[in-house]
C-alpha cells in the first residue's frame, strides 16, 4: 500500500479548510468539489505504520456515541469604514415555536479582524436570530436556517454607530449663539448633518466611535473646523465662528477677454480649507465664508483650451482690513496634440495607449487615453516645443517631440514597436542580494518619463517588463538607505546594481529620507496638516504627545518592505491616548493610496496632496528622498530620525516609558 506523506497531508488539509471558507462566503463551489475529487484517494486511513488503508470499517475501532459540535454561522463584522471590527459580541438564539428568539445556544467574539465564527452542538437546528452588540454601535440582529444547508450560513454585517455629538456654534465678537448655522459632522467616508437651533446648539446622532471633523458654515460667517478625538469620550464641542472674508476672482486671456468656465481650486494653507469653483459666463467667481483670519489664498487654474496650473502658484493677497478683495489673473492660451496610436508591425490601432505630455511621469500633465480606433486628443498643450511618451502594456513605451502653436492642433501618429524584458540583480555592498530593494527608471532620451519600476526578490533579482529598444537609466534603493545605480544600453538583457554602502542610521546623504536640517535634539519644525478623514492636526495641537511622523509612498519599494514594522508599531501602542501616528503620503493619486490603506489596514492617521498639506509638511522637515520616519516626544523635540526596521518598535517604547516616568 502506498504511504502518505506527512507534509502532503498538512498541504491538502489547508487546500480543503481554503475552499471551504472560499464556498461560504459565496465564491464558486464547483472549485471545492475539484479540490475533493483531485484528493479523493488520499482520503483514506492510516494505520500506525503508516500504510494507507483503504475507506472501509474493517480494522477500524468501535465507534463511540459523542455529541457533535459544528461550526454553526461565521462571518464577519466590519465598520464603516469597511475594515474588520474587532471584540464585537455575537450570540446565537434559535427561535421559539411562536417566532420569538429563544435561550442563547452559542456565542462568539469577532477577531482583530472581524472574523467570527460560532460554535455548537450538531442538533441546532431551524429559524434562529445572530445578534451583534459591542459598545458605541447600534446592535444588530440577522435570521439565518440552521442545518437547512450543507454548509453553515455566512454572515456579513456593517455595524452602524449609535454615538450623540452634542455643541454649539457662538459668534466670537459677542459670544452669542448662532442659530440656522448648518453643522456637519464627518467620519471617514460618511457625513451626519444637522442645524443649529435658537439656543445655538446642535445634536449629531448614530456616530461611529473614532475620529471625526466637524465643520460649520453659516451665513455671513467664514468656514469653522473643529476635530474630535474620540466621539465616545468627547462630550460637548463649543465652535465659535468669526465674521466671513469674501473674494472676487476674474479670468481674462492676454488680450483682456473674459474666460468663462474656469475651474478654480482655492486653498488657505493654514486652516487647510480646500474649494472647488467655477467661473460663470462672465468669468467671474465669487469666493464666500472665506476664515476671517485669512491671509493669503492660494489657487490653480483649469481650462482645456489655456494653460492651466501644475502646481498652487497663483496667489492672492487678502488685506485685514477690507472685508472683501477682488483680482483678475490672466491665462495662456493653449495648443492641442491630436494623433493616434498604432502597432509598428501590424499598423493596426491601439486602444487603451496612455499618452502623456511633459517631461516627467505625472497624472498632474495633459494627457489622455487612446479610443478603439487608438485616436487621442490632447487639450491644454502649453505652446512651444512638448514631449510626448506613450506608454501601453505589451509594448516599448514611444517618445516624440513635437511644436505646438497657441490655439492650434498639432498631429502625431505613434507606432509602437514590441517591448524587452530587462532581467537584473541588485547586491549590496558585501555582494550578497539585496531583496525588497526598489528598482526604477530615472532618465530615458534626456526625461524623466518611462516610469518603469520593480522590486526585488528574497535572490535580489528583479524584472522590468515593457522596457525601450534603446538605453535608459535605472536606480536602486535598499530598505536600509543605500543607493545605486546603473545604464542598460540597448543590447542588455541583465544588469548588475551594486550598493553603496549604507549611511550611519540608513541615511542617505542627497538620498532617500534625508532630512539634514534637523538632527535628533533638535526642536520639530512645525506643520499642519489635515488627514484624508478630514481631521486637522498640528505640532501645538498634539503638545503632550509622542508622535511617529512618516513621509512615505505606494510606489516607493522600501516604503512597503518596512510596513510590517510600521504595523507592528501601530498594533502595540496606536490604541493610547499619549501616541499618534501620522503617514505623511506624497502619491499622487488618492483613489489608489485609499485602496492600498485599506488593504493593508493602515489605520492610522493619513495625509494626502497639496490639500492636506504634505508637500508642505515635507518641505517644514526638509524631505528629499522617503521613506523618512520622524519620532518626536512630548516636549516637541525630534527623538529619532529616520526611524526603520525592526528596532522601531522597541525605540517608541523607550519615548513611552520614559515619558510616563517623568
């Protein structure tokens, strides 16, 4: 008879635990009955020698009478904000004859991941009632069949909040409420609205517990913010609101002639107030319930056929002592690239090309998509020589230059020729393998635009897929700081990346997280920023606490190799009221940096863009290269710098300690 193999048995019993899980949450079940065909002859029993027996009774020892306990209902809970809800009670009734729940059979509670799963006696069977309770959220209740299917039933559920926030909204110059102030309350993804009454006051019910901002507006007044720590231990929140400033904003071209339908972006750095506008057909846009404290504001300017604004670099100066300031800006009119993208063999169109236009890799430029029939339109073009790439999986990415003229339509047809893969090593400076090391394309034909990057692996290896004919340069960057570089020339198919060797503290000099004007003593610079769940935060507001700050990125390789550490950091102290946790996120596309947080369950405080101010706070602590990790104490003096691996950990628990001896 054959044997079994032990490592087998272990590999087929996860395969089948797998599926399972996989068929009760809904996935295809067809995939659990291959996995048991493809296992049926190992099945059988073993006897103490090893052997193989086959599935009949003979040999087997008597059977004993035991009661069966099965898995009855799992499931999950999460919150609103879609991540696992951890310690929430659930309990299993099975109803009574007359539909009502009856007696608690079973009960369970969910993990740091929300995961449950109810356990009991293989006899429940019939109607029964789960019912969810934990505090700070509205219980739950869900009817499942027991025992009607082969497997048990598998219960999703969002806990909602059931949390009041009571305040009031005073007007500061006489201390008297405001009432008709329209309040709002946001969590996360999801907004709670109320309005003050005669007294001022406000009730916001059926918060979650966590984090929220609340923001006021009323009429003649400028926009107020106030963030709550904690809705569960916060109590009442007093918002007084100041007098509003107002500004007139026109847009002309050269010539003097109005623009209509510009967009406008406003931002007042200081109280992180963002605004989206538009210019009516006068090209006129009124700006209102601007903070009365305002200084200066500052704008982007968007239209297809002007050139419009990278960057915040349109400003306007509001005087303290005029309630209202007016001002024109003038834009450029711009140039259009009209083309189409096509297969350097075949001459057949191709669709979904990204076609980009400027001289680095940026979804801030002009750019656009190709159609079916692989035409692209580019709008906005500023006039004079512009760089074109083209980038489409399967293919080398194409560059060209091309002369655009104001209020004119350039052509380009691309062909796009077949791609190589460029196979590589990265070692570090012994010459062993540097793994987790990322690996990326900096210049190609004189730009900054081939965007090309990967990782390595645990053999340091890594691969480049959809590279140019021709030569470009690569760069690489281990977790620890150190750097390299090197050129692949158009007959490579592997390079070598050899490392310098690491900085003293995984630093850089010119590198990745360097931050030379600001050393461990030395005071923190301050900033101010407001999280991607809209909660402001600042060095004076957080005075008293230790703080880890980390600039960081999606796209930048050592930045995800330390994320374990970063968790691991956030599991052990993220729960205490003298820790906070900012990332500091310098991506450029919030959609992406939302899902790979979530993903990752990165739940701590997160920043985002021009809006909330992280390239500010980047420039305040002098960031040049990320990742770059900043540990500040309570006192607001810089601990650590630079702050990775493992150790990380252990270097917040002596900042903790030592400010709770003190």
């Amino acid at each position: 008879m054959p044997t079994h193999d032990p490592i087998y048995d272990e590999h087929r019993a996860e395969l089948l635990s797998t599926a399972t899980r996989a068929c009760l949450k809904g996935r295809s079940r067809w995939w659990l009955l291959m996995v048991l065909a493809a296992t049926a002859p190992c099945l059988g029993q073993v006897d103490e020698s090893g052997n193989a027996n086959a599935s009949s009774d003979q040999g087997a020892p008597p059977k004993q009478d035991v009661v069966a306990t099965v898995t009855l209902v799992e499931g999950q809970v999460v919150n609103h904000i879609g991540a696992g809800e951890p310690d929430v009670t659930i309990t299993l009734r099975v109803k009574n004859a007359d539909g009502s729940p009856g007696d608690v059979i079973a009960a369970a509670t969910s993990d740091k991941l929300g995961d449950f799963q109810i356990t009991g006696p293989k006899t429940a069977k019939g109607p029964a009632v789960v019912t969810f309770s934990k505090a700070g959220f509205a219980t739950a209740a869900r009817h499942v069949e027991l025992g009607a299917h082969e497997y048990p039933p598998f219960v999703d559920l969002e806990m909602e909040g059931n949390l009041p926030l009571i305040g009031a909204v005073h007007d500061t110059r006489n201390d008297k409420p405001v009432s008709g102030a329209s309040v709002m309350v946001k969590a996360v993804y999801r907004e709670w609205t109320a309005e003050t009454d005669e007294k001022g006051r406000f009730t916001v019910k059926g918060l979650p517990p966590g984090e929220a901002m609340v923001i006021v507006k009323a009429e003649g007044y400028g926009r107020e913010q106030r963030a709550v720590d904690d809705v569960a231990d916060f109590g009442e929140i007093v918002v007084p609101i100041k007098p509003e400033r107002i500004v007139h904003i026109k847009t002309v071209d050269e010539a003097g002639e109005i623009i209509p339908r510009v967009t406008v972006e406003c931002f007042d750095r200081p109280r992180q107030d963002f605004r989206t506008l538009m210019t009516d057909a006068t090209g006129r846009v009124t700006i209102r319930s601007l903070h009365f404290d305002a200084e200066v504001l500052e704008l982007r300017l968007f239209h297809e056929d002007y050139v419009s604004s990278m960057d915040f670099d349109r400003r306007i100066e509001i005087s303290p002592d005029e309630v209202e300031t007016s001002q024109d800006f003038v834009m450029k009119e711009a140039g259009r690239i009209v083309g189409r993208v096509i297969d350097a063999r075949s001459r057949e169109p191709l669709g979904g090309a990204r076609v980009i236009v400027g001289t680095e890799y940026s979804d801030y430029l002009p750019h656009d998509h190709t159609d079916f029939e692989g035409g692209f339109k580019i709008k906005g073009v500023a006039p004079g020589k512009a760089v074109v790439t083209v980038h489409r999986s399967g293919y080398a990415p194409e560059l060209h230059e091309i002369e655009v003229r104001a209020g004119r339509e350039a052509r380009l047809e691309v062909k796009l020729q077949p791609p190589r893969v460029v196979k590589g090593v990265v070692l570090d400076h012994d010459g062993d393998p540097a793994s987790g090391a990322f690996v990326y394309a900096t210049r190609w034909r004189e730009y900054a635009t081939l965007g090309l990057r990967a990782v390595t692996g645990d053999n340091g290896v890594f691969e480049i897929y959809d590279a140019p004919g021709d030569g470009f340069e690569l760069s690489a960057m281990s977790a620890d700081r150190a750097t390299g570089e090197c050129v692949v020339k158009p007959d490579d198919g592997e390079v070598k990346i050899t490392l310098s060797e690491p900085p003293m503290g995984g630093r850089a000099g010119g590198g990745p997280g360097e931050s030379a004007a600001f050393k461990v003593g030395d005071p923190a610079p301050d900033f101010a920023v407001t999280t991607i769940n809209n909660v402001e935060l600042s060095l004076a507001n957080l005075k008293g606490k230790t703080i880890l700050l980390d600039f960081w990125a999606t796209w930048c390789g050592p930045c995800v190799v330390d994320l374990p550490n970063l968790l691991a950091i956030h599991e052990a102290y993220g729960g205490r009221d003298d820790f906070v946790m900012i990332g500091v996120s310098l991506d450029r596309n919030e959609s992406d940096l939302r899902r790979f947080i979530d993903k990752h369950r990165m739940n701590w405080h997160q920043v985002f863009g021009d809006k909330g101010g992280a390239n500010a706070a980047a420039d305040a602590f002098g960031v040049v290269g990320i990742p770059a990790v900043f540990l500040i104490a309570p006192d607001g003096k810089i601990v650590a710098t630079d702050l990775h691996g493992p150790g990380g950990k252990d270097r917040v628990a002596d900042v903790l300690e030592r400010n709770e001896a003190s």
